[in-house]
C-alpha cells in the first residue's frame, strides 16, 4: 500500500528531462508539448492506453499499459501518429513504437 502511494507522484525521468530541457530552449518544443499536454493531444482512449517515453528524429516511443493495450496501440500507431500531428499542427511524429513491458520479477 505504502509503494503504491508513493508511486502516484512519480514521473518517468524521460519525461522530467525534456521538460527540463525545453525550459532552458534546448530541447524539441514537440517533444515537450507532448509530455505537457499528453491527455489532449492524444485523446482519452489512448491517453489512458499509453505515456509518452521519447520523441526522437520523428519516432515517437509509447510504453503502453498493459501488454494488451501494446498489440492494440501496434495496430493503431498510424491512428495515433494522425492524430499527434493534427494537434501538434504538423508533421513531428513520423513512426510511433510502442514499447514491450518488462515483467516484473
């Protein structure tokens, strides 16, 4: 119970480092926009599907939230990537790869 508190605040370091980097204008404002606004640029279904991980050289990287949600958003990825761009008012996601989850031991 005490682990799962804890995690509530918890934010990937991917995510802490880009925001870290669009402050001080080194980083891709895409990038940045996508961790900030995840849940509108999305959308609902699969903002709740998925986060974020990194958005490099146009290839957007997703770690899904179950190893369902990984086959179905490998189906959707163009879905996804359309839907990106359109909010983000242009073409900065080319590829979306979704990520395998670890098991956990």
């Amino acid at each position: 119970m005490r682990v799962e508190r804890a995690r509530k605040g918890v934010r990937a370091l991917g995510a802490v480092v880009t925001e870290v980097l669009a402050t001080l204008g080194l980083g891709d404002p895409a990038e940045a926009r996508l961790h900030a606004e995840w849940k509108e640029a999305a959308g609902g279904e699969f903002a709740a599907s998925c986060q974020p991980a990194a958005l490099r050289a146009g290839r957007l990287t997703v770690v899904p939230a179950g190893e369902a949600w990984r086959y179905e958003l490998t189906m959707r990825s163009e879905e996804l990537k359309l839907r990106l761009n359109s909010y983000l008012g242009g073409d900065h996601v080319k590829e979306v790869a979704v990520m395998a989850r670890r098991a956990r031991v």
